[in-house]
C-alpha cells in the first residue's frame, strides 16, 4: 500500500494516466474529409485533404495521379439503413465474426495461466511463461506496420484465425516449456495480428454515412460474447482439460476462416466507394 493507498488503487491511477495524453493526441488526429464534406464544411475538407495528399507525395516522392472520375456518395444514414441489401449481408457476416473472433483472441490471453495450470505446471512457473508470452504482444501490431496495406486483409484475417487453430491445438498438449512458450508466442501474435486487421476491415466494409453506427452494432457482438464464452471456456476447461478448451477455440476459428474466406469482400488498395 505505497503512500497509505491499496495497490488495486494504483492499478487504477496509472491506467489514468493514459487519459491526458489521449486527449492530446486526439488535437492532431485529423477528421474524415468525406464526414466534413457531407456536412458542408467544405473548407475544412479541403484542408484536411490537401494535407493528406501533402504527406501521401512526401511519402512517395512524386506527385497524385489527378483524380479520378466521380463515384456516388451515400447520404448520412439511420439504424433502420443497416439492414437495406447491400449493407445487411455485411452486417451479418461482421456480427457472426465478431462472436466467434473475440473467443480465439479472449479464450487464450484472459486464460493463459489457468490453462497452464490445468495441464500440471505450477502457478510460480506458469506466471513465468504468461509473462514471457505477453512479451510478444506489441509485436503483432509492429508486423501490421510493414504487412497492413500491403496484403488483402481478409486474407490476413484467415491466415491468423488458422494460426490460432492450429497452435492452439498443439499449445494444448504440450508440457516441453520451449515448445509451450513458442506456441503461446505464435498464439499471441496470431490474435494480435488478426486484431489489427479487423478493426481496418470491418471500417472498410461500410460507407461513410453509416460507418460508425455499423462497425458499433456489430462491434457490440463481440463484447456480448465475451461475457458468455467465458463461463463456456470455464466449463470446458473444468470438464475436458485444457485441450478441450482449444478445441472449442479450435471450432470458432473454424467458422472465422469460413466466413470471412467465403464470404468477406475484398478491400485492399479499393476506393472506399468502390467497396461500398
């Protein structure tokens, strides 16, 4: 208890800490040029783009191709447009990916030492390898720095949903600990690396108008099914060991790959009105 306060308070404290400088980097984070645009601010848009071409020509050292021909711009739009053709397919397939995603990435991070400890390794120890897997976490979004625009992210996606299933099933049978913090490494960057990436794609999927409102329902999904896949995970692991719990993981990755592999739209490199 440093300076008279319980640690859970300093936990608390230090995590709003963060809040300053949110609020900091929020007073340079530019706003969409289409949303200001749709609002008339046309001033403002031109602004805010003109500054994006600016950094786009500094990048690449030479100037825009002149833009291209028009594409329609859909309006600002009400919950009810979410399920117009068009948008309602996505909003499925985004709401089925979102239940069935948050249980690859939660099942193994928020279970880690309990699942460690059920295959035989003792708390100190698997505390130990949990700390050495967290390790690897900031690692994932860095390959999405170098990786992120350069492949179709839908494949991106599945490539990480099957990473997850298949070192999952072996991270569940193995007692070597090289081979358990290699597997949990893979594992950790897997779901990182599928985060990214969704969080990109599933903006991507809608027009600007409903941007938001969408990616917020079927965002919502995935907070809903946290709440539930977690007495599951706790069941199965009580019931069928830690195995059975990357089985279970196993199967929702199964239906991750099936759905944005099968049915996902291509995004990368597209116009947002194109994939719109």
């Amino acid at each position: 208890a440093p300076l008279g306060l319980e640690g859970w308070r300093w936990v608390v404290l230090i995590g709003a800490l963060a809040a300053p400088v949110v609020v900091y980097l929020r007073l340079s984070l530019p706003e969409s040029p289409r949303w200001l645009a749709k609002r008339g601010r046309l001033e403002e848009a031109d602004r805010v783009l003109s500054g994006i071409e600016a950094k786009v020509e500094a990048e690449y050292g030479r100037p825009l191709p002149p833009p291209g021909p028009e594409e329609p711009v859909s309006p600002a739009s009400r919950f009810l447009d979410l399920w117009i053709p068009g948008i309602r397919g996505r909003v499925i397939l985004m709401s089925v990916f979102n239940i069935f995603q948050t249980i690859g990435f939660y099942g193994f991070n928020n279970w880690v030492p309990s699942l460690l400890v059920k295959q035989g390794i003792t708390v100190s120890t698997s505390l130990g390898y949990t700390t050495v897997i967290a390790l690897a976490a900031p690692l994932g979004p860095l390959l999405g720095f170098f990786l992120g625009d350069r492949l179709e992210r839908k494949w991106i996606i599945v490539a990480s949903a099957a990473a997850i299933l298949v070192c999952g099933l072996i991270f569940g049978q193995m007692r070597d600990s090289a081979l358990i913090i290699a597997m949990g490494v893979a594992l950790t960057l897997a779901a990182n690396i599928m985060s990214f990436s969704f969080h990109a794609y599933q903006q991507e999927l809608f027009p600007t108008g409903i941007r938001a409102r969408a990616a917020g329902f079927v965002y919502s999904w995935s907070r809903l099914s946290v709440i539930f896949s977690s007495f599951i995970i706790a069941f199965i692991l009580n019931a069928s060991g830690a195995f059975g719990v990357f089985v279970f993981i196993a199967a929702a990755m199964g239906v991750v790959i099936a759905t944005i592999g099968i049915f996902g739209p291509r995004t990368t490199n597209l116009a947002l009105e194109e994939i719109s």
